[in-house]
C-alpha cells in the first residue's frame, strides 16, 4: 500500500525536530558527544564532535557509530565482540573507557576516552549517549590528571555501587573495588582492614603493571595495633577520621607508632610519591581504610581529588558491611543447623548416611530436618521432615517436631500412623508450628536378609527404593495429608527391602525447581539413583545431590540414604 506524501513528510519532520532538539541540548556539553538510536545509529552530534572527528554532521547522522569511527590502535577495524562500548550499549548500562580509538575525516587515528549511559531519544524509543574526549598527548595521556570530569565521576560511581552491591562475598568485594580504581584513579592500591577482633590486617596491595594488576604478598599481612591520638594519615583514617593526602615525607619524622613504621616501609617498597588515604565506613563502624598511590601514574593527588575517593569508599563501606553482616548469618544458620540434626546411629546389618545442604541464602536457617533413632522394642525409627518456613521460628518449630516424635516413638509401640496421628494432634494444641510434612518409619529385620519397612507419610514426597539391580519406584502408599491440616486417621504401608537395595528419604529442595514440574524433579531423581546403584553408599549420596539439585535451587535439602547390604551365599 502507498504511503501518501503528506504522512512521510510529517515523519520527515518530527525526525528532524527531535534530532534538532537532542543536537541543542549536546551543544551545552564541553567535550565531544553524540546520540545513537536503538540500532546504534548516529541521530545527533555536537559541534565540538564535528572538530574532534573532522567529520561534519552530514559524515555523520544516519551511520552506525561503530563501523563509522570505532577502530583499533593502528587503525584497522575493531571486530563487535571487542568493543567494549557496544557490549555496554547492548546491555544498557554506564560504562567508560581511558584509552580507545576512533577514526577521523582524514583517515588519521584518535586516541580518545569515552563515556556511555543509557538516554531517552523520544517517543518511547531508547538509545545511548557517547561523551568523548581525546587526552593532551605525551606521557600523561596515559592515565587521568586532575579530578575527572563530572559525567565520568558519575559514571565511576554508579558502577562502583553496580558492582560493589552484586556481591555478598567480601573477597570478590575488594578484588572489585581494586579494579575499579587501578590504573584510573591511581597505579597503587592498599586496602587494610579492620577485623572482627578489632586487629588490623592489610588484605591487598595491588600494583598496575600494564593490563594487570599484580598482587604484592609480601606487603600484606597484619598491621601493629591502632594508635590513639596519632596524627598520622592511616592512623587517623582508621579511627574513622576525613581522608587526607600523604606522601613519603610524611613517613619520614620520628615514627609514633608500629603503623607508621609500616607505612614508611610500603612507601619505600613501592615508590609511591603522592597517595591519598580514605577511611572505609559502614553506618556503624569504621571498617578500615584505602590507600590510593601514584608512583608512575602521572599527576600528584590535590584535595579535589578527596570528594571523588571518599564517595568510592563510602559505598566500598556499605558492601563490605553487607558482606560481613551476611557471613555472620549464615555461620550463626550454620553452627545452628548443625546443632540441631542429630548424630545417625549404628544399625547393625545396614549402612546409612545423611547429608544436609544449606539453601544458597544460607543466613536463613531452614526447617528441613532428618532423624534416625532405636526404639523400645528393638526396631529402627527414620524420619524425615519439613517445617514450613526459612527462619528462626521454622528451625525452633523442627526441633520441636523432632523431639516431640523421638517422645512418642519410644513410649509407644504402635505403628507409625498412630504415632503421626498423636504427633499431629500435640503440634496443633502445644506448638506455634502451622503446617509441616513427614515421614516416620519403622525398620525392622525379617528373613533372608531383608528388611521389613512400614511408614506413614505425612503430606511428604515420597520415599525411593533402588533395587541392586538399578530398578527404582516410588514408595506412593501411606500418603496422607500434613501435619497441622485436620485431626483424623493416618494410613500405614509396608514393604520389604531385598538385599543390596537403597532407600533414599529426602526433602523437597531436591526435586522442586521454578518452572518446572514436581513430576518432572521426581523423574529426574529416579533416572540418576537408577544409574548410581552401583556405587557405594556415600559415592551414591553426594554424587545424587550434585546431579539433582537445581543449580537455581533457593531451598535447603536433607537427605538420609539407606542400603540393605547384599547376602553373602
């Protein structure tokens, strides 16, 4: 169908309104920069683009940025994979680089630092602004000079909180924080840190040697204690006090304490000629302290620079706050999980083992449990379970539930619905435990080197019976509903286990997966503990938890295996 004239020419218009538009306002830009649209073609350009490039808009507009200008170091074009401008596009984010290339009018090649952020071109549609700048040539080119240029110290900022805030690992959080300072901000970086005993500990000094950053074991290590009163830099950063800037004469005079022999000695080591040192703080408490160095990164550091870096490790403090308040969770859940699964017994006749496996937010204790414990009358209890809930309350409520059972199973010699049925009945009227699943069985040895098993299930996934042979089913009798549903009768199943078989009882973190089917985690545990029969007993365990847990999986996972030994003839 044709377009009638007057429809292209008003889109025609609206085009040139918007270019005209987003030309104006990079006009009140002081460096180079120009707008590309969602293909990454050139919408709008400034003037001081046009003399940068010495190319005119017309050379410009309407050409996909990339092929148009972007080049290696000698000239030759730079494949799409390589450009780290285009991958920052593409994923819409900030991003910036100090030393790239771009061609000109005449063929020569620009050495250029650019900045890109995401940028509303109108109607709904979304592209990106480039800013770029081509350093003073010579030595300095090399690396920033002065404080950056406020488009570029945003930029550094809000990748410093990008990247600081993705991770809960306070290891990876100092490698990040070096990366994102060496070699722009400085060629040296040293990071101590304040420890949970109050010692000081000097995690990193890392030197820019090229395209790497080199780790420096040597100078890491413990530090002497925090002076009081000392009025040397780090002394004082470490006390939480403003950052300020140093050098080695600072280090020089008569040292007041173990710190400032130490700060003399990395002075020394390293070269370092100007340095600004920053205070590392959470909202709590001082955490340590960042040495930013220059030795042959050119410039030395001015007390402009000082804004730029506290802003760095002030959300540098923030993360590693984070990252500690969580390793201290989840070794509290841990040493609490721990405490609470109890120690298997011996059964003479039969192998058994147990594994637990924390959810990845392993700060939250979970209600997953298992147990295993002789009766009165000579039999074997097992029991496996699920408090709803990840948090104190559910771990408080599994506790309850499993001594309760242990109660009820040793006093009375019934079989395990009745025990079910008592137990549910208790954690209705005498628990603040709202919904949970079971399964207790009952073990007991028959003829023939078998075993006789009877259970009751509780609303639970079902319990799977692995012959030696590699056939396994589903043990789906006795299924009633949860605990803490409605009183009523429970019902009871048997089965006998043959010799060389394998009864793996678990919880449903090893099966459920998002998007996926309960079916479709059962099939998938029957197909690989089919395939490992053969192996021995805790080979079995660990590789069936390796290839059937989710790797998405946000739940923890208990799991008891059992296996009936083969008979000798």
């Amino acid at each position: 169908m044709a377009v009638p004239e007057h429809t292209e020419a008003g889109g025609r218009a609206a085009l040139d309104a918007r270019a005209a538009t987003l030309t104006e306002a990079l006009e009140a830009i002081g460096a180079g920069a120009y707008v590309v649209d969602e293909q990454g073609r050139i919408i709008a350009v400034n003037a001081h683009a046009e003399d940068l490039l010495a190319r005119t808009a017309g050379d410009l507009l309407g050409h996909d940025a990339h092929d148009l200008l972007h080049r290696d170091a000698h000239g030759q074009p730079l494949p799409r994979t390589r450009c780290h401008m285009r991958r920052a596009f593409h994923s819409g984010r900030i991003a910036w680089a100090e030393k790239d290339h771009f061609v000109r009018g005449d063929g020569s090649v620009l050495r250029i630092s650019w900045t890109i952020a995401p940028y509303d071109t109108g109607d709904e549609a979304s592209g990106a602004l480039v800013v770029f700048h081509a350093p003073a040539r010579g030595p300095e080119a090399e690396a920033v000079v002065g404080p950056l240029p406020e488009l570029e110290r945003l930029a550094l900022l809000a990748e410093t909180t990008t990247r600081l805030a993705s991770t809960l690992d306070a290891e990876e959080a100092l490698r990040r924080l070096v990366a994102l300072v060496v070699p722009l901000l400085a060629d040296w970086a040293v990071i101590d840190l304040i420890t949970e005993r109050d010692e000081v500990w000097r995690k990193a000094v890392v030197h820019a040697e090229g395209d790497n950053l080199v780790y420096h074991e040597e100078l890491q290590g413990p530090m002497p204690p925090i002076p009081e009163g000392s009025p040397m830099p780090l002394s004082r950063a470490l006390r939480g006090a403003a950052s300020t800037l140093a050098g080695p004469q600072t280090y020089r005079r008569e040292p007041d304490s173990g710190i400032a022999v130490e700060q003399r000695r990395l002075f020394d080591a390293t070269g370092i000629r100007s340095a600004a040192i920053a205070p590392i703080r959470s909202a709590r408490e001082v955490l340590g302290a960042l040495t930013l160095g220059r030795a042959g990164h050119p410039g030395d550091f001015t007390p402009a620079d000082l804004h730029l870096i506290e802003d760095i490790t002030r959300r540098a403090g923030l993360a590693l706050d984070n990252a500690r308040l969580y390793q201290r969770q989840r070794k509290v859940a841990e040493t609490m999980q721990n405490h609470l699964l109890p120690q298997m017994p011996r059964v003479p006749g039969l192998e058994m083992t147990v594994r637990y496996l924390p959810a990845p937010d392993a700060s939250q204790v979970g209600g997953d449990w298992y147990d295993a414990f002789p009766l009165s009358d000579g039999a074997t209890a097992l029991a496996i379970g699920d408090v709803v809930g990840h948090d104190l309350e559910a771990a408080a409520g599994m506790a309850q539930v499993r001594n309760m059972l242990r109660a009820y199973a040793w006093s009375q010699t019934k079989p395990p619905s009745r025990i079910v049925e008592r137990l549910d009945e208790a954690i209705r009227h005498i628990t603040d435990v709202t919904m949970a699943t079971m399964i207790l069985a009952r073990l007991e040895e028959a003829d023939h080197g078998r075993w006789n098993l009877s259970w009751s299930n509780a609303g639970h996934p079902p319990p799977l019976l692995i012959s030696h042979d590699g056939l396994a089913d589903y043990l789906t009798d006795g299924h009633g509903l949860l605990l803490g549903v409605t009183a009523g009768p429970r019902p009871d199943a048997t089965a006998l286990l043959p010799p060389g078989s394998t009864l793996v009882l678990y919880t449903d973190g090893l099966i459920e997966e998002l998007g996926h089917t309960i079916d479709e985690g059962l099939q998938r545990l029957r197909r690989h503990a089919a395939a490992l029969a053969h192996r021995p007993l805790a080979s079995f365990t660990d590789q069936l938890l390796r290839r059937v847990r989710p790797a998405a999986n946000d739940d923890d996972v208990a799991l008891l295996a059992l296996r009936v030994p083969m008979t000798r003839g």
